[in-house]
C-alpha cells in the first residue's frame, strides 16, 4: 500500500491496490517516510476502513492527535461489546468512544470529574451494556494505571446503546417519533416550552430515548416494590403524575403498551425535574 497521508508517526493513510484510502496504524509506521512511499507489510499493527466517507474523514482527523496506546484499548472495548452482545454496531462508535475516552482521560489528568446523572437508569434498563462499561473502566485501569470514577460506566454503556440504535435508520426514525410526540404532550400540558441547553431537559429527551428504544423491542421492565413509591410520587406531585398518565394513555392509544408503575414513577420524576422551575 501507498501512504497517500502522515497523520503522526503511527498512523498513516494508503491506498491499496483498489485505490480505496485505509487508515493504518503501527509505532513508528511512517518514521523515515513520506508520501508515495510503500507501506511496509510487517510494519502494520491495525487497520481500518469505515464505508462512510464523513466517518472515514472524522476518523482520520481524530486519530491525528490520539495516542497509539488509546486506539488498541477502544477497539479492545468495541470488541468485547460485540462479542458480549452479538452486536453489529455503527461504525460510528469507533469515533464517538473513542473521542469520548480520550476527552475523559484528559480531563481525570486535570482533576476534573463529570457525574451521570442518567447511571441509575442506564444500569436498571441496559444491564449487559452497563456491564460492558465496567469492563471497559478494568481495560483502561490495567493499560494506563488510570482508575475512573464509575459513573463513567454509563457513559461507555450509552455509547453501546445509540451505536446500536444508529444501526437501523427506521426505528431511529420511530424512536425520534416517539420523542417529539411525548415532548409535545408534556409541552402542551404546562403550555411552556423548555430550555433545550438545560441538563433537565437533557435527561429528560435521554430518558424518553431510552424508553423509547425498549418500547419498540417490547422490553417491559417493572421493579418488584415501586407500586408503593408511585402512590407517593401521585400525592406528592399531582401535577407531574397526572402528565405522566396523558404519556401512558398516548402510548397505551398508539403503541398498545401499558406503563409499568416503575415507568410512570421514573417518567413522573424526570417531568418534575423538567418542570420544577415553572412554578
């Protein structure tokens, strides 16, 4: 292969025989080198080619600045989580999670941690994924000796979960249906509309995406003692249950699915973090 560009010192991108751009990875791949030269067979580690073109240019632009190191642990992780779960993800998750780790690695140098605010729901609802983030917290640990706080987990759990969801174009189309339809339910409820820069507002459309996904896989989830917690949650904020009721009826009109009480009571609570402001 032909090196057509020099990202750094590891990662070049040639051109095989059929013309097509390949990213190739390899410590000290494109030392003494420039372009037009031959890419040495045994001096390739890693190898990638992404169908779409934006990805591809997306993928080039990243990796010019990413460690070598960082590109092995993230298609380590991408493969555990197909193995695990028997996945074909989008392409797009070798960006995503991998800007993303790099991003949370930096910043744990500085100091700085960001908390999930959407854990609990990702580990309740997406149990093997959120396992996978585990897992993916012990790969990094035993290949950088870096120990990240376990809301990072979720994260890497929720790259899984929209990788997956990106995979298919028509039930991305239904779950952003389902958005818009129970958004303007809400909306049309308070007669307000929401400031779409807030995090409560962000975990709220997260929440619904998350619902939504299992709605459409007919993933029914209930937890055991939540019939009680939901008759408080009804007393305590009338309002917000009595909009969480409208959601249910919509979805029970429309999708002939009934909302489990840990449904309602979790939809109430993020309509009352939505709403509180209003009052």
């Amino acid at each position: 292969m032909i090196i057509k560009r020099i990202l750094n010192h590891n990662a070049v991108i040639a051109t095989n025989k059929k013309e097509v751009d390949i990213l190739l990875f390899g410590k000290g791949i494109a030392f003494a080198k420039k372009i037009g030269d031959e890419v040495p067979a045994k001096a390739i580690e890693k190898s990638f080619l992404l169908k779409n073109r934006d990805n591809m240019t997306r993928f080039t632009e990243l990796f010019i600045n990413v460690p070598l190191e960082l590109v092995y642990i993230c298609e380590k992780i991408i493969n555990l989580g197909k193995i695990t779960l028997g996945n074909h993800f989008d392409e797009i998750i070798y960006i995503n999670l991998t800007d993303h780790i790099q991003s949370t690695i930096e910043r744990h140098k500085e100091g700085i941690v960001i908390t999930n605010p959407l854990r609990w729901e990702i580990e309740k609802y997406y149990p093997e994924e959120y396992k996978i983030g585990k897992q993916a917290l012990d790969i990094i640990k035993k290949a950088t000796k870096i120990v990240l706080e376990e809301d990072e987990a979720a994260f890497i759990a929720l790259h899984f979960v929209n990788a997956n969801l990106e995979n298919n174009f028509q039930e991305s189309y239904k779950i952003t249906e389902i958005i818009i339809a129970i958004e303007q339910i809400v909306k049309n409820f308070y007669v307000t509309e929401f400031n779409q820069e807030s995090v409560e507002y962000y975990r709220f459309i997260t929440h619904i995406k998350l619902f939504a996904h299992r709605l459409l896989a007919h993933d029914y989830y209930q937890e055991d003692d939540d019939d009680d917690l939901l008759a408080l949650m009804s007393k305590k904020y009338p309002k917000e249950y009595e909009c969480g009721e409208q959601v249910a009826l919509y979805i029970q009109e429309k999708y002939s699915y009934q909302l489990s009480s840990s449904e309602l009571l979790y939809l109430t609570a993020h309509i009352r973090r939505l709403t509180k402001k209003l009052y």
